[in-house]
C-alpha cells in the first residue's frame, strides 16, 4: 500500500488526513491521500467507502462559540 517510511493512519481513524499526499489537484480543490481519502479545500472529505465528511472536528477545536 503506502511505500514511504511511516505508516499512514487508516481511513477511518481520526488522524486520516495526516496520511501522505499522492494526488494534489488545487485547481480543482482536492487531494487523494495514500489511505483513500480524498480531501476538499472546503474542508470536506470523501473516505475510500464513499461515506462523505463534512467537517473535521479538529479543525474546530481552537474555534471560539460566537
């Protein structure tokens, strides 16, 4: 599966997008990671399943309620 040295994270753990990049499409918006999972410059994610994410709760966790 992935050839580089470190093990890239399952698709379906909460630290897939830290799996390296394979694809990278910015003037489409998106990037196919070595785990499946294509990821969204709108920060949605599409996993190898087909299951859609749509927001990735680490990317909230600084963000203050309003």
């Amino acid at each position: 599966m992935c050839s580089h040295p470190s093990t890239c994270p399952p698709p379906t753990a909460d630290g897939r997008v830290l799996a390296v990049p394979l694809h990278r499409r910015p003037e489409q918006g998106w990037t196919l990671l070595c785990n499946g999972v294509v990821v969204f410059d709108d920060d949605g994610e599409l996993l190898p399943d087909g299951q859609v994410v749509l927001t990735r709760p680490w990317a909230l966790a600084g963000a203050s309620a309003g």
